[in-house]
C-alpha cells in the first residue's frame, strides 16, 4: 500500500516537537503505526508493542527501556513506541530519561486506549509531553479536494502524496479509514467492527461483560448522531442505566467516538442539553449497526449520514487546529435549532447541514435564529450537496460539501 501523507506529520516534523515526548492518540487502523514508519530513520529505536515477545520483555522489566536507550550511539536519539498503553509502567522510564537528560531524547509513543493509561494509574508525563490526536482521512487529506476552497475551517494541506479524492456517497457508505484506499472493503469493516469488540475491549479487560457491552454498541450504533437517550437503549438492550453510564466513556477513551454538546451562552434561553454522541467514522458507525454498505441505503439513510460524515470532517479538524476550536449543536425547547455551532478563537458560526442538492431561503431560518440571540455570530453557512456557493441571505451562505 502506498504511504500517502497525513496532518499529523506536519506537526511531528516540526522542530519545536522534538526533545521531548509526543503522545499519538487514535483508535484503531487511523494511520498511527504508518505514520511511525514514515517518522523513522536510520539509527532510530522502535518498540512495536503489538509484538506479544517484545510486549512481554518490557512488561516484566520496564527498566529495560532504559538500559536499551543508554546504548544508544546516537547523539540525540529518537525512540518510537507503538501501544504504549500496552504497558504503561515504562511511561515512568520515559519520564525518567526525559529529566536526567532534557533535550536529549525525543520519544513517540501511539496508544489506542486513553482508559488503559488512566486505569493503570500511568504517569501521563505532565509538563514533558505533547499530546496529538489522528483521525480518518480529512478532505484537505485527499488529492483535489486540498486545493479547493475551505470555507468553513481552513487547514493546510499535507505535503504530497496525498490520498486519491472519493466521492461523496463512497465516503457515507464506508467512511475515511486509511485502508479504505488500499482495498479495505466491506467485509473488512465488519471484521473491524468484530475485532474491536474483541482486541480492544475484551483483551483490555475494559468492561467486565462483554456480551452486554456488544448489544449496547449496536444500539449506539444505530443511534449515533442523535440525543443520547439512556433509557431508550436500557430498554432496547436489557443492560441496566447505571452500566450505560460507564459504556459511552469507553467509547470515547478508545476514541470510537466522540460527545458534542449543546451550546449555551444566554440562561435566558431554554435548551435542549443533552449531547450527541457520534461514531468517529460513518463506515464503521454503519459495520456496528449492521446496514447494508449498499448505495441503496442511501435512499432512506443518506441525510442522517450526511449529517454524520460532515460533524466528523468538522470535529477532526477542529482537534487538528487545537486550542480555542470546539464543536456543538443548539436546540432549544421551543424547536429553535441548527445542527452545529462552530466555536474558533475568531467567530461563532452557526451550520445547518441538508442533504438535498439544492437549497432555499427557508433553509437559513434556523441560523438567523441563532444569529439573532448571539451577536458573537456574524454569518451562518448551509452545508448541501450543491455544485457552487449560494447566497441566501445577508448572514448566511450555502456552499458545497467539499468547499467546508
């Protein structure tokens, strides 16, 4: 499989990110160990500890990670550790070096499971270390789309190669996983979705009972992108409320998915304040449901989808641009809403998002609402599946779905 560029490098290869830790979280099979592997150069160290021999080694010894370093004949060496959160006792070795020698060494380290590290009660190296996030594949990701205009969250481009650009519809059946472009199917998404269950939840003793945990991620499946309910899935998986409570946060630390919260700046308007919870991929959200990945499906799904695949471009280049960026959705009692609110260290903008391939003035009726109670909000933008961007009104703006 060609090695095509990704956002993360650019921050990875930047200078000010060496000598010290960097932290890579992201859930399985987003491009961490190929990212490690177009870090890596000549004389660098990598600790592969999906290798159940060489995890083994470092489980009973942690110091081992020292003795290995201080051999090292390089002046100011790198060390690259995949699932760290495998054994996160050598985190205290990393720390360790890290003190003894400041600016000596730079380490990179991937994990899939930030729960695996809280629980194991892992020196999460505060003050030493860089924190970094990996996603599927962004638009600015994909060759084309990079060069078009974006006009809701800017980013720049990686250099090239980058990924071949996919149309709409391939990306709402099977979502923007790396191996999608090297031939990962559909059958391969539902192994994913099995093996998740059974690497990284059973293998990491992360919930006690995993056939409980199994009828609940189906269920959030289906629900993804929608108001979480927890009596509705109790009912609809027979697993207690106060076991629900602890299932969504595992979600979240394996990073398969993500909470967007309601947006709030006035207590004078009542709101609806419960979040959405979304599956960080629409083909994997689709494998855990058990849809048909079939174009067909698009019929009777494809708004909802939409929907999906557009709140995770947004949420994945928001964590990419860092501090100050945040995503959210306003609905009020009263039946008020917009599907996103958009928060950037220079604006509030407010997003509805339509599925249709075109678009009217009734369509800004939502954002003029939002715009009105929020003088922060300047504009508003209706993402549609249009060729070219619409005015619709003073303050809101429809574009295309590649133009975001």
């Amino acid at each position: 499989m060609m090695k095509y560029n990704r956002q993360l490098l650019n921050s990875l290869n930047s200078t000010g990110a060496l000598g010290r830790a960097r932290l890579v979280l992201g859930a399985r099979q987003t491009g961490k160990s190929t990212v490690f592997s177009m870090l890596k150069n000549k004389g660098d160290l990598l600790i592969d500890l999906q290798d159940r021999t060489e995890r083994l080694r470092f489980a009973n010894d942690p110091a081992l990670l020292t003795r290995t370093v201080a051999a090292l004949k390089e002046e100011k060496p790198h060390i690259l550790i995949d699932e760290i959160q495998r054994v996160p006792e050598l985190l205290d070795e990393i720390q360790f070096l890290l003190d003894k020698n400041p600016g000596k060494f730079t380490f990179t380290l991937t994990g899939s499971s930030a729960r695996k590290l809280k629980r194991g009660a892992a020196n999460l190296l505060p003050g030493r270390a860089r924190l970094y996030h990996i996603f599927p594949v962004t638009l600015p990701e994909q060759e084309r789309r990079s060069t078009e205009p974006q006009k809701i969250l800017p980013m720049p481009a990686p250099a090239k190669p980058l990924f071949p650009a996919r149309d709409l519809e391939d990306m709402l059946l099977l979502g923007c996983l790396p191996g999608i472009w090297g031939g990962m199917g559909k059958e391969d998404l539902l192994s994913y979705a099995a093996l998740y269950i059974e690497e990284e939840i059973q293998r990491e003793a992360l919930v006690r009972k995993i056939g409980p945990f199994g009828r609940f991620l189906k269920i959030a499946a289906v629900e993804s992108g929608k108001n979480v309910n927890l009596t509705k899935v109790s009912q609809e998986t027979g697993v207690a409320l106060s076991t629900l409570k602890d299932f969504y946060p595992v979600l979240e630390d394996t990073f398969v998915g993500f909470s967007v919260n309601s947006y709030s700046s006035s207590a004078r308007t009542r709101l609806i304040k419960a979040p959405k919870f979304y599956f960080f991929d629409t083909g994997v959200r689709n494998a855990l449901a058990g849809l048909p990945l079939e174009r067909g499906m698009l019929a009777t799904e494809g708004g909802h989808l939409f929907e999906h695949w557009v709140a995770c471009e947004l949420y994945w280049r928001a964590s990419y641009l860092g501090r100050g960026y945040g995503l959210y959705y306003w609905r009020t009692v009263s039946g008020a809403e917009v599907d996103f609110v958009l928060e950037t260290p220079h604006e509030i903008i407010p997003i509805e998002v339509k599925y249709s391939g075109s678009v009217s003035i009734r369509d800004a009726s939502g954002i003029e609402k939002f715009i009105n109670l929020h003088p922060k909000a300047k504009r508003g933008v209706v993402i549609a599946r249009i060729k070219r961007e619409e005015k619709l009104t003073a303050r809101v703006s429809a574009i295309p779905w590649h133009e975001i």
